[in-house]
C-alpha cells in the first residue's frame, strides 16, 4: 500500500436524517460504529472442541462530538417527556482527495441513543465535548474503496 493511499481521519463528512431532515454532522469530532456477530455455542460428541454459529448480529457505536448542538439533548428530553423515542440515520463518508483509493459511504439505519450529556461544565477543558453511544439494526454500504494498488 502506498503512503498516499492511507485515509485521513479528518477528510470525511456524516449527516443525520432526523424525521425527514438533513443535518450534516459539523460538530461531530469521532463517530466509530462497530457490527458485532452474536454466537451460540454447539457442542457434539466426540469433538473435544467447541463450536460456533452465529445467530445475530448487534450494531453498536459511540460519537464524540463537539458540546454545540442541542439536538441530541432534545431528542432525549423529548423522549423523558413524552415516551416518543427517535430513530434515525447517519451516513457516514470518508472521501481523502489525496488517496486513490476513492470514497466510502456507510448508512447506519435506525439509529438510537444510549444516553446524552444533559449538562456539562469543566473549567479546565479548552472545549467542551461530549461521548454519546448508540446503537443501530441495518446498514448498507453505498459507496466501497477502490482496491490497493501495490506501490
């Protein structure tokens, strides 16, 4: 893989399809969101081993984001009040114009918050941020790499 090649952490951009509107994510410093395979144990006579079989799969994911946006505290507040919960999307593209490996777009569909940061001071702290995880249950790939060229 050539130096070049490598995908820069800070050339991407994400948005949140909240009912029907489209935030782009400007704030946001990480996102990570992580597909993991739920297994059950098989085990048979005569192998000393244990098998495995996936039976699911659970998607998980957390964002670190900038403490300028109310929307994510509405979102909860909303749901404190009213019992209305939110699902929503986060496409997610990583595009480095100094890579030839192209662009990477990933949808993460109904998107649901764990918890969200409801107030936050800290003197010490050049800026403010906040750790939001999530979860969500579908995802599709729009757009994959290029593959590698050797240098």
């Amino acid at each position: 893989m050539k130096a070049g090649d490598a995908i820069s952490g800070q050339e991407g951009r994400a948005y949140a399809t909240i009912n029907g509107r489209i935030e782009e994510m400007f704030y946001a410093k990480t996102i990570e969101a992580t597909a993991e395979k739920n297994k059950s144990e098989f085990k048979a006579l005569g192998r000393r081993g244990t098998q495995s079989k996936a039976i699911g799969w659970t998607g998980t994911g957390s964002m670190t984001i900038y403490y300028a946006t109310p929307i994510f505290r509405q979102m909860m507040i909303d749901y404190i009040k009213t019992g209305r919960d939110t699902y929503f999307d986060i496409q997610i593209v990583n595009e480095d114009p100094n890579s030839g490996l192209g662009r990477q777009t990933i949808v993460l569909k109904n998107v649901n918050l764990d918890s969200v940061i409801m107030a936050k001071l800290d003197v010490d702290a050049e800026f403010l941020d906040e750790e939001i995880s999530f979860t969500f249950d579908d995802v599709d790939m729009q757009d994959s790499f290029n593959s590698i060229t050797l240098g």
